[in-house]
C-alpha cells in the first residue's frame, strides 16, 4: 500500500490545533514543573524538620505508652488486693484448699514419718 503523498485537510489542521494548543500551554506545563522541582527542593531543606518532628512524635507516644502500663500495673496490683480481701473470692477459695491440703500433708507426716510422701 503506498501512503497518500499529501496529508488531508483535517490532519494538517489537527496538527496545527494541537502544536497551537502545545505552545500555548507551554509557560503553564513549565511553572508547573517549576513548582515541582522546587517543591521536591523543599522537602529535601525540610527532610530533617520532619525526621525531628517524627522522632519527637515517638517519644511522646513511648511516654504515654509507659505511662499506660504503670496506670494498668497498678489497677492490677488494686484487684490482686480486692480479691486477696473478699472472703468468697476464688483466690481465697484457692488458698483456704491449698492450706487444707498441706495440714493434710502435715498430719499423715506425723501420723505415718516413715512414710514419704
């Protein structure tokens, strides 16, 4: 197929519409990269501010975070001590039975020493 040896009407316009169009937009497309590169230059300059500010950022949260866990270390140390106090508790329950069991052990010791158990 051999190519037609001049180029159509529309095509020429189209040609000229998009190379106007080009030029016209050719201050906007370079302030525009202008911008950019600029902007790319101040979050360089910047780069230490936000790794300062990040680095602040985290030690506030480590601080909260510790301050988090002595507030629930001691809300655990207060129910440890509610529970060591309530007489139906199971922690009682379970300290009642174990020194039961151990004045049992006591008691077959004496009744039976030749016994190891």
């Amino acid at each position: 197929m051999n190519a037609p040896a001049t180029i159509s009407a529309k095509t020429q316009f189209a040609v000229e519409a998009t190379s106007t169009a080009m030029d016209a937009a050719r201050p906007y497309i370079d302030s525009v990269m202008l911008i950019l590169s600029n902007g790319y230059s101040i979050i360089q300059d910047l780069m230490p501010l936000f790794v300062l500010l990040l680095f602040l950022m985290m030690l506030r949260w480590n601080r909260q975070f510790r301050e988090l866990s002595r507030r629930q270390e001691q809300q655990t140390r207060v129910l440890v001590k509610l529970l060591n106090l309530h007489p139906d508790s199971d922690y009682q329950k379970f300290l009642r039975i174990a020194e039961q069991r151990a004045d049992e052990r006591e008691a077959r010791r004496q009744k039976h020493p030749h016994l190891l158990s």
